[in-house]
C-alpha cells in the first residue's frame, strides 16, 4: 500500500509540474509552486525529489521513456530523430519553455540520458560526440541554427562529413 500511495503523490507532483510547465518558464518555478499545484506541502516534494532541477530530469526521462527511440534511426540521423522525438512528447505543451535555458539545458539531459540507455556503450558515445561536435561548432561559430527545426542541416553536417564555410 506504501508504493501505490508514493506513486500517485508522484504522479499527483508530476501532473502539477506539467501544469506550471504549460504557464510558467521553468527558471521562474518553485518548490512551493510544485507543491501548491500537486495538493502537497513543500516538505513532501523534497521527499521525492532532490530540487526542482531533479523533478525535471525524472519528469523528461518519464516523458521520453513513453516515447521509444529508435537505435538505427538515431545513428544515422540523430538531430531529427530527438526533434522528432520532442514534438511528440513536449513540443506543444511546453511552448512556455522555448527560451528558458534551464528547461533547455535539463531537455537536452535528458535526451543524452535516453540515447545513453538505448545504444550500447560505443554507440552511444559515437552519437553524443557528433552532436556535441555540431553543436560546439554551431556556438563557436555564432551560428543561429535551432537544433528542433534545423535538424536536417545538422544530420547532413554529420552524415556527409562537412561543415559549412562561416
């Protein structure tokens, strides 16, 4: 009886936390917030979760475990299978969250976390590296590319080996 009234208080602090994440940026949530919209005082919030940036890494990994990614898919095209991926589990509810650097930073997490957990080892690694060899080279270079709609530009820079002259 003890896991199945933990469970629905979870599920009760994840279902307002989605809430809040459909009005509030991320970075202007707090605790108290969680707690006030799940029905719940602050303390029992802290009782499953470490701070709200732990509420957000579970709740994404909750998200994206509902929605499975395909090992191959993800190899070959790895920027459009995670925007994929995101417009159909986040994309329409978190408009909200678009430019909050804390949500992106605990999105992009958590989709490290989920390719981590359905690739091997190697394969895994092999994927982050050539994400975050894009993604250093689109910073370095002051590049405005978005990683959610310009994918397709980013698989081609890995696929075909070549970056754009800046």
């Amino acid at each position: 009886m003890a896991k199945q009234q933990q469970d629905s208080i979870k599920r009760r602090i994840f279902q307002g936390f989605e809430t809040l994440l459909t009005q509030i940026p991320f970075s202007k949530i707090t605790v108290q917030m969680i707690a006030d919209q799940a029905h719940i005082h602050r303390n029992t919030v802290y009782l499953h979760f470490t701070d709200k940036h732990d509420l957000l890494a579970q709740f994404l990994d909750h998200q994206l475990r509902t929605y499975q990614l395909n090992a191959s898919e993800l190899q070959r095209h790895p920027f459009q299978t995670i925007a994929q991926s995101y417009a159909a589990t986040m994309a329409q509810k978190f408009i909200k969250q678009v430019s909050d650097t804390e949500f992106i930073q605990g999105s992009t997490d958590a989709f490290c976390r989920a390719i981590i957990r359905t690739n091997d080892g190697v394969t895994a690694y092999q994927i982050l590296g050539k994400i975050s060899a894009v993604q250093i080279w689109a910073k370095y270079n002051q590049q405005p590319f978005d990683v959610f709609r310009d994918y397709q530009k980013f698989d081609h820079m890995i696929n075909g080996g070549q970056f754009p002259k800046t």
